[in-house]
C-alpha cells in the first residue's frame, strides 16, 4: 500500500511536468496506452480465455464513467495546486457511500451518516465557495471524485463474477480509444523529455493499481486506508520542490478532516463485516466464537 501511494503520487507528477506542452487529454491517452502495455504480461499468463465476459455493454458504460472521472482528474492536477487537487480526490469514499445506499441498497447508519457529512464539511474548507481562492478548477476535481464513486460501485458488481485482473485489464483497453476521442481534439506530437514523463505516467499508474488491488486482497482496508494519506505528502512536497507551490493551511485542515471522516468509515464497514461473518443470527454457517 506504501509504494502504491508513493507512485501514485509521482504519477500526478509527472502528469503536470507532461502538461508544460500536452494538453491533459492527451496525457490520459498516452497513460492509457503505455499503461496498457504493462498488463499485457499479465494478460499473456492468463491467456485470451481471461477476456470472455458476457458483461461487455456493462464494461463500457463502467468505462465511460471512469473516462469522465479520468478526464476530469487528470485536468484538476494540471490546473489546481498538487495537493488541493489530490485532496479532493480523497471525497469519492463519501460518495461511494452515498451511492451504496442509493444503488446498491446498503444500509448506512447514523455514525457514518455522521461521517459522511464532517467529511464533506472538509471538502467545504479546501474549496471555500464565496472566496477569493474559489475556482471553477475545484468543481472538476469534485466532478472526478463523483464520477470516480460510480466506477467504484460498478466494480463490485463487475467482481461478484469477473476476475480482478480482467476488470483492469478490460478497462484499460477501452479507455484507449475512449481517450484518444477527447485527445485528437487537441493533439501535439510529444517531445523530447516529454516523452519519458508520459511512459512513466502510464508505467507509474498500472503499477501503483497493481499493488493497490494486491494490497486491499491481503489487508484490512480499515488499516490500510491510513497509509493512502502519503499520497498527499508526496504530491505536497514534490509540489513545493518542483513547482514552488506552497502548501495551503486550509488545504491540509480540509484534507486532514476528510481523511479522518474516511478512516472512520473504513474501520466502522470493516467492524460491521465481522459482525455479518460471525454473527450467528446473520450466517448461521459460521460457528459461534468462543
């Protein structure tokens, strides 16, 4: 989970250091097609059998969703401060939640109600609507965060019959020519160092989602949902080092308040499951603990 958030974080890097002459769109292309070619071992290992589904329409919609939620992500990073932008990204939990109940019938109760509200008042602080500091720029990046909680439900619909490894791959293949679409619009041949930030973008990314997904199937998400915190860190001080950003105080007040309403809602789901696991009354199978 550490090195997942590490590149997580240099990825956002290197997309900005690839926006002084790409436009964002085209960005999420080249991550799409250089991060599709890191999978292709995987899919390689598995054979073509891993790509049989009879949920193709339900993968393309999931995909046009994601795309939004890319488009919109990686165009918050090339114009808002790194660690605003990444900050913000930290909400889609809220919104997963709130799609949980709407979508997949979850009952949420009052302490994570609670949760999700103090949450959103963290958002409310990194924007700061009626300020001078507000911009259109953060609308995006929260534009991403929503459109990233729909991809998120999708998944676990999408995971009830497909192997892990196919929904990545399968998305990642779409995304390709989905991204090209929106790239074309405002395509410039990449140049000179260029290049190498755009590869590391996609290598960084599939990497990092790689050993994000390993991390979540050996861990507790309850305890790993603290650690995705450095990716703000990383972001933070790359920004100030590389782009003489300064870190904003209502930035890291925001931030510090959504990823607390965050780490309560992973730790109180993750306590609810073990209930549902050992409860008699809820899976007569599971015997009772002594």
């Amino acid at each position: 989970m550490v090195l997942a958030m590490v590149l997580f974080g240099i990825m956002a890097v290197c997309i900005r250091l690839a926006s002084a002459q790409l436009h964002a769109f085209e960005i999420a292309f080249f991550r799409n097609f250089f991060g599709f070619l890191v999978l292709v071992p995987i899919l390689a290992r598995h054979g073509p059998s891993l790509l049989r589904t009879n949920k193709i329409g339900f993968y393309i919609v999931r995909c046009l969703v994601g795309m939004v939620s890319m488009l919109a992500g990686f165009w918050a990073i090339v114009n808002l401060p790194l660690a605003q932008a990444i900050a913000l990204s930290y909400s889609t939990p809220l919104f997963v939640t709130i799609g949980a109940v709407i979508v997949l019938g979850e009952i949420v109760r009052a302490r994570r109600w609670t949760a999700v509200i103090v949450g959103f008042l963290g958002v409310l602080v990194i924007v700061r609507p009626g300020s001078d500091a507000f911009t259109a720029a953060s609308l995006v990046a929260l534009l991403a965060a929503v459109a990233s909680a729909s991809v998120a439900i999708s998944i676990k619909f999408l995971s009830r019959s497909e192997h892990p490894d196919a929904i990545v791959i399968w998305t990642t293949l779409l995304w390709i020519p989905m991204s090209l679409v929106p790239a074309l619009t405002v395509w410039e041949m990449p140049a000179g160092i260029t290049w190498l930030w755009i590869v590391l973008a996609g290598v960084l990314g599939s990497t990092a989602h790689m050993c994000w997904t390993r991390a979540l199937r050996l861990g507790d998400a309850s305890l790993l949902t603290p650690i995705s915190f450095l990716q703000i860190i990383v972001v933070a001080i790359a920004g100030w080092l590389l782009f003489g950003e300064a870190l904003d105080r209502w930035t890291v007040l925001g931030a510090a308040i959504i990823f607390g309403s965050n780490v309560y809602i992973a730790r109180r789901e993750a306590r609810l499951a073990r209930q549902t696991v050992t409860d008699p009354e809820i899976n007569p199978e599971t015997p009772t603990p002594r």
